[in-house]
C-alpha cells in the first residue's frame, strides 16, 4: 500500500508539472502508521528508500528528496545535532515530506548551493546527500531550518 501510494504521487506529479512548485507527499498522507512523531525519521527514511527504489525501476530522471523540517527560531541556530538520534528533539510539528525534481531543474541546484552539506556517521545512504538550510523567513521574524536527503538520478 505505501509503495503504491508513493508512485502514484510520483507520476502524477510528473505528468501535471506539479513538482515545479513543490508538490510534496507528506509521510503521513501515505499510511497511517505515520501519523505520531514518534514515527517520522524512520518512517520518513523508508519512504525515501521507496521512493527511490520505484524511481530507479522506472528510470525518471528526477532527484527524490526527503525534507525533514526542524523547529524554527528567532536568531540563527545552526546545526545543534550530530546524528540522527539527535533530530528527535529537533522535529517540527510538520511531518517530513518526498519531494521530486527533474534533473538540471535550476532552482533545485541554486537551493543546494546555498545549503551545509552534513555527514551523519549513523546514517548509511550511499547514494544520498544531505543538507541543512537555516532561512529568515519574509514573513515572519523567525529561522526556518530542515534537513533535505538527496538522492541523484541514476
């Protein structure tokens, strides 16, 4: 059911364009199972390995991202954890969520840039990158921070 609900997302996103303006799938609109907290780091990183997996089998050309959003703060932070254990206390109230983009999508690659590449010593994804974003908002007098997991097209 969940690999199901992945791909289907997945390609409706492709064929609508809808991934140009952030189309995301939140975790916890793909089962139940991830609806606590509690749940969503391992929840989301199974997900992402889905996602991934039915990416490869169809051979899209997209990168597929796992953002896992932090809680946000008045003055900069900065990266207050080292593993991933460590994110636990560092959840937002907003479930992580899958994100597709095409390969060569400009924005995507200008966002990345602008991003701290992390290693997690307790995280063993080979064929992902991750990266930590700390912006202040336009709208609100607050940092927003999350973690984006990315993984390139084959």
């Amino acid at each position: 059911m969940i690999e199901k609900v992945i791909k289907q997302w997945m390609l409706q996103i492709i064929q609508d364009h809808s991934w140009e303006k952030h189309n995301d799938l939140h975790i916890d609109e793909i089962s139940d199972k991830f609806v606590e907290s509690n749940t969503w780091i391992n929840g989301g990183f199974d997900c992402f390995t889905i996602a991934k997996k039915i990416r490869n089998e169809l051979k899209l050309p997209y990168f597929v991202e796992l953002r896992i959003v932090l809680n946000s703060t008045d003055r900069p932070k900065g990266m207050n954890f080292k593993s991933i254990s460590d994110l636990f206390q560092e959840l937002s109230w907003t479930p992580p969520s899958l994100y597709l983009y095409e390969k060569g999508y400009d924005l995507f690659q200008t966002a990345l840039k602008k991003a701290i590449k992390v290693d997690f010593i307790d995280l063993n994804l080979n064929d992902t990158q991750c990266y930590y974003f700390e912006t202040l908002s336009t709208d609100d007098p607050e940092y927003y921070r999350s973690l984006a997991f990315v993984s390139e097209p084959l």
